[in-house]
C-alpha cells in the first residue's frame, strides 16, 4: 500500500502563494495520473487538479489560471503551486492517485491551508 504525506500548508494572506508537496512511498507513483483534492469544513471533498502521467493537466474552473500541478517522478513527488488564493481556497489540501476517475490509496493526513488577512 502506497502511503501520501503531503506538507507545506499554512496561513497566508489573500493575494499569496503556497506550494504544496506530497510526497509517495513504493514505486507504483510514476504509473497513475495524479491528483490534489481539497476538503473545507461542511463540504465534500473535491478534485481541484490532475496530471496524467506524461502529458496533460486539467484543473477545476475556481482554480483555473492559479494554481499549477507538476510531478517528479523520479522522487515520487507531486507539487501544487497556488498562485494568488483566495480565503474560498481554505480548505485541507490532498493527494492520491486517479484510477477511473477515483482516489486509488488509502488517504494521507491532509496539510491544511488557510487563506485569511
């Protein structure tokens, strides 16, 4: 079973930046696409982005032209740039793998953001 920690959360004020890490364990990463999801309090957890494993991103249209994903396969890592956040992009932030359409793994502890001034 792949584990996920992701890291680099935290409180930052509307208009900021913060780049997200998760980082997998074994050596299945490189073989799904990839996604970040975020969770904020009362609502469901909700794919904001995704990349397949060579070519191709997709994003959800709030974070459209804000936020980037990337991935390193060779450290069994994947990134999330978030550019200009807002306080509606506070949430717990996660990742895991997409297989039909669906988280893969067993979902890791989250890195919290917080978007206030």
């Amino acid at each position: 079973q792949v584990q996920l920690v992701e890291s680099g959360g935290g409180l930052v004020q509307p208009g900021g930046s913060l780049r997200l890490t998760c980082a997998a364990s074994g050596s299945t990463f490189r073989l799904y696409p990839m996604g970040w999801y975020r969770q904020a309090p009362g609502k469901q957890r909700e794919l904001v982005a995704s990349i397949i494993t060579s070519v191709g991103t997709n994003y959800a249209d709030s974070v459209k032209g804000r936020f980037t994903i990337s991935r390193d396969n060779a450290k069994n890592t994947l990134y999330l740039q978030m550019n200009s956040l807002k306080p509606e992009d506070t949430a717990v932030y996660y990742c895991n793998a997409i297989t039909g359409g669906l988280p893969l793994w067993s979902w890791g502890q989250g890195t919290q953001v917080t978007v206030s001034s």
